[in-house]
C-alpha cells in the first residue's frame, strides 16, 4: 500500500478495511492481542480477551486482574514463564494454562508474547492469547479412551486369554480345540492392537536425542527371538559399524521389532539376515529374508495403515507405525527385493550431531 499518494481520509479508511478484517479473523481463531507495561504492570488489550471469559473488559486494568483467576495448578508455572523471559532466561514467553472464567468454570488458553519496547527500565512486553479448550478437550478424550484401551480392555481381554489357555490343556473334541485356538490367536491379535496404539501415543512426546543404536537393535532381536524358534526361523546380525550412534527415540526398538515380527509372521522363510551399514552421514540397517518377498506392485502400499496380507490376523498398524517413527527422527524405510529371495528392509537414521531432516 502507498500512503504517500493518499490523503488522511482516504488512509483512516484503508487502516479501517484492515482493522475489521484482523477483528473478523481473531472472532473467528479465538484469539486476541494484549500488551503489559512494566514495572507498572498496567495492561491493554483487545476486547475479545476478556469476552472469551464472559468480563467486561473494565475489570482488568492490572495484569494481577487477570493472574488472580488463573487455576491454582496453572499459577506458578505461567508466572515463572513470563519471569523468565523478563530475565532473559528464555527467547520469549510461551505457556498454556487454565483461567477462571465469570460462571466459575475454567478455560483453556495458550499465551506467547515477547519484549517489544525497553528502555531506561521501562519495558513493554506484547503478546497473542488464544483459546485452545476444544482441543484440550479432545486431547482428554483421547487419553482417556487411550488408557481405557491400554488397561482396562486390555486387563480383560488378557483374563479371557488366561482362561482359553486353560481351556486348550483340557480334554476336548478336536473341533473345540481348533476353535480355542482360534479364539486364542485372535484374542493375541487384540493385545497388539492395543499395544501398538498405544505405541501412537507415545510418539507424541517422544523426545528425540542422540542415541546408541546397537544394544537397541539387540533387544529387539531378543525380544522377537523365541517367536522366531517357534517358527523354525534363524536370525542372524552381522555387525559391520563400530559408531552406532544416531539422532532417534527410545520407540526405536518399535521399529526393528515391527520388522522382524512381520518378517516372522509373513515371509513363510526361514532366515532373517539384519547387517549394517554407514555412510558420511546417515546408518543403514538392512533387515532381509529368504521368504516369498512381497509383490513388487505392494511396495508402495506396504507402509500405508490399511496395507496387509493376512486378512485373518494382519492389522497394517506395524509397518505403518515404524515409517511414522523414522520420519519423526528424520530417518525413512525402504523395501526392497533380497538377494537372499525374500523382502529386504532398510531403515536410514541420520547420524548422531547432524540436524535432523525438515519433515
């Protein structure tokens, strides 16, 4: 916009167009601007502020006005956030908290703001609050359903199972035993829904740091190795890097174990190979059999969430859950055909000190 060409009148009604466009868009994502003078501690802000709490905007002059309604659980912490910036302890102030609003209830809103004035120990500090209920609501509802499934489904599924374990050891008609099993297999098969779900959750508060792979990798042999004798399946680890430390999570072991397990339950071979591999700045692991391989016209399905070829007991959660991992770290999954015969997986992690790659 050029000003330089406009008169008074015509500028006023420009800024106008702007301000009620900004207005619409704050009424619409729930948010709104303030401003906090300090040492004054005096306070401006945008009315929509305090309309998302149901106050006219006359009761708030004092950021006190507005500290005193915060939950009890949310006070101190907002406080130090806001401390700290102050000091210089963090780039800016950014915290989520809960606040009282005129019938008693509370909601939920997210504060991030920053220093924009300062001088001669006067300072200003600006910001943009938002209300973030609705999504705190749903993430609730999440963590319940989250821990119902992970405990309570899952402690009652698993009696079930004890009690058909105990069924199978009795004397019973050879139909009746294949049922059991049956029964057993699939009860099994809810267990792992469970626990993979559960694995999603976890994923959200991962934190990634620089990680040694190999004992990972070795615990996730461990843990799929009795499954692997049962199927008269040899796994074999060829270690062939010495620094195995790289940018992941302690889901990792998820990602080798989901491998190896499909490996186990699809490829009707009877040896895993895994090895390793490095280069300037990323380590391979390459986990392959010499099983019946997967269709080339699968490979890129294979990693979507609906994607099996069991349609009895495969659920498509593992494989998927291990590419959402890896791209959480930076990392990927590719397939490909074995010289062994079977599919040859490998899984690329960036290495330990190199930034991970922009998902």
């Amino acid at each position: 916009m050029n000003f330089s060409k406009m008169d008074r009148n015509q500028i006023e009604e420009e800024l106008g167009v702007y301000r009620k466009r900004l207005e619409d868009a704050m009424e619409i994502g729930g948010l709104a601007w303030w401003e906090m003078e300090l040492p004054s501690g005096k306070v401006n802000f945008n009315s929509k502020k305090t309309e998302m709490i149901g106050y006219p905007e006359d009761r708030f002059n004092h950021y006190s006005d507005f500290t005193e309604l915060l939950h009890p659980e949310d006070y101190e912490r907002a406080m130090k956030a806001m401390q700290d910036h102050i000091e210089g302890k963090s780039e800016r102030y950014e915290v989520e908290y809960r606040i009282q609003n005129k019938h008693g209830g509370y909601r939920w809103f997210r504060d991030v703001g920053g220093i924009t004035e300062e001088k001669d120990g006067y300072k200003k500090v600006t910001g943009i609050v938002i209300d973030i209920t609705d999504r705190k609501q749903i993430q609730e509802r999440e963590e319940l359903l989250n821990s119902l499934l992970r405990h309570d489904i899952r402690n009652k599924i698993q009696v079930i199972h004890g009690y058909l374990n105990l069924l199978s050891e009795m004397e019973l008609p050879d139909k009746a035993i294949d049922y059991t099993n049956k029964s057993i297999n699939s009860i099994q098969d809810s267990i792992d829904i469970i626990q993979k779900i559960s694995k999603f959750k976890e994923l959200q508060n991962e934190e990634i740091k620089e990680i040694d792979v190999e004992p990972i990798l070795k615990e996730a042999i461990k843990k799929t190795q009795e499954n692997a004798e049962t199927q008269d399946i040899k796994i074999e680890f060829k270690k062939q890097t010495k620094k195995t430390k790289a940018n992941a999570g302690p889901l990792l072991i998820q990602v080798f174990t989901n491998i190896i397990e499909n490996s186990i339950q699809h490829s009707d071979g009877t040896k895993i190979k895994i090895s390793s591999q490095k280069t300037q700045n990323k380590l391979q692991y390459i986990i392959e059999d010499n099983g019946k391989g997967i269709p080339k016209k699968d490979w890129n399905k294979v990693f979507n969430r609906t994607y099996t070829t069991d349609g009895e007991r495969g659920t498509g959660l593992g494989l998927y859950l291990s590419k959402t991992l890896l791209s959480n770290y930076g990392g990927e999954i590719e397939l490909d055909k074995s010289k062994m015969g079977g599919a040859k997986f490998t899984v690329t992690l960036q290495k330990a000190n190199q930034k991970p790659r922009k998902k």
